[in-house]
C-alpha cells in the first residue's frame, strides 16, 4: 500500500527509453563539468507562455511525448504561473489517453492538492474516481506480462486521495464505500469497516449510507459464520448492523 500511496503523492517522473541504440547529447554549463543526456531528455526552455506554446503546437502536431514534457517542465519551473494548473490537468489527461493511467490519477491529484480553485479542480477528481473504479474490479499491474499486485491498493490510494482533498464533496461517500469495497476484497474486514462506518457516520443523509451499514452487517454475518472472528460477538455485531 505504501508504494501506491507514493504513486499519488510525488509527480511521475518515469518515462520509457527508445530500444534503439542512440547517441547522448554533451550539455555545458559554466563553471560545471559536462554532462551527457540522452535524447529525448533535454530540457524544454522557455517562458511559461512559451512552454505551453510549445506544449499546445506539439499535441496539434501528435507529438505527445514533447506535448507531456513541455506541460511537466513549465508545471516544475513556473508552479505559480496562471498556465500551470491547465498544464498539470492536461499531463494527466495525455497519460490517462497513453494508458498510464496510475501516473495520470497522480497528475489530477497534483492538481487537486496543490490547484483547489482550478476550473479543473472537479474535472480532476471525476477522472480519478473514474480510474479508481477501473481497478477495483481488480484490474493487475503488470511486468513483462506477468501480474505481481492486486489492484486493491491502488484502488484505495485512488478513493483516498479523493476522501482527503474534497473531504465533503460530490464523490466523497462514493469514494468512502468503494475503500470499504477494496478492503472487502482483500479480507481486511476491519479496514472495510471503518470505511463503511465513515460513510454511515459523515453522510447519514446519502443512499449509499444504507448499503454501508448493510455491508458491515454482512461482514460480521461472515465473520461469525465462518468461524475466524476477530470479536466473539461477532453474530450480535451482524444483527445489530443490519437492524440499524
């Protein structure tokens, strides 16, 4: 889980390497040594205007590698810049549309921490909502082909970051109940039910409180059925749960 959680919290920095043998450009700077950098990782220069020229005028042209490195360098340099959270929202919808969609609910996620008055603020939060809910159903990342984690714990890192910054917004009780869903999955039931509880006890008001408060039910139902409860009343838990 830690490792999700740091998905969303530090911008992506990883980029894939062309496989064909190339030759590094030599950078020198005054009073440095010189350095070599691959191509394709030189720096983009430029105002923050001119940054996001370069940005617009390579997407026109399909060039998208340049478009997300122009938009991430004028994000770095000129995070106070009115262009910087436009930059940051369309980073992410170019990761989201290359299918890297982890590194995309990052970049919304930047812009929803660190740009709450964006017009993009809840555009942002409706795209991360939407890739939570793309690997709750226990989508896999992937190595050479081979699966090596569930997806729960990205899924929840996704509903969390929602739940922490718009605490009370539209999908916060969706993101609440889909964290208890996650922890369902995974058998953490006293995870899962603290989320549910969240939901019950913040948005009394809402639909999905009912089927909160049912799940809880249900999983001390389970629980005492089967036998590994971790509270021996586990069965008086479950009736109370789904009587209220």
């Amino acid at each position: 889980m830690k490792s999700s959680l740091r998905i969303l919290l530090l911008p992506a920095l990883i980029w894939c390497a062309s496989s064909c043998p190339v030759t590094a450009s030599v950078i020198f700077k005054p009073g440095e040594k010189a350095k070599y950098v691959a191509p394709g990782d030189e720096e983009i220069g430029g105002t923050a205007d001119e940054l996001y020229a370069k940005a617009q005028a390579a997407e026109q042209s399909g060039d998208i590698g340049t478009a997300m490195k122009a938009y991430r360098t004028l994000v770095r340099r000129y995070s106070h810049n009115r262009l910087a959270a436009d930059s940051v929202y369309r980073l992410g919808q170019l990761q989201e549309q290359k299918g890297d969609y982890l590194k995309a609910a990052q970049s919304y996620n930047v812009l929803a921490e660190k740009f709450p008055k964006s017009d993009h603020f809840e555009d942002a939060l409706t795209s991360m909502f939407r890739i939570g809910e793309m690997y709750l159903p226990g989508k896999k990342k992937k190595i050479l082909g081979i699966p090596i984690k569930s997806s729960m714990d990205e899924a929840a890192a996704i509903f969390g970051a929602i739940v922490r910054v718009a605490p009370y917004g539209k999908l916060t009780a969706r993101a609440m109940f889909n964290i208890g869903r996650a922890r369902e999955k995974q058998g953490s039931n006293e995870s899962a039910i603290t989320a549910y509880q969240d939901v019950v006890e913040k948005f009394p008001n809402d639909p999905l409180a009912v089927g909160a408060q049912y799940q809880i039910g249900y999983i001390y139902t389970q629980a005492a059925k089967s036998g590994n409860t971790y509270d021996p009343n586990a069965a008086n838990k479950a009736k109370t749960g789904f009587e209220d």
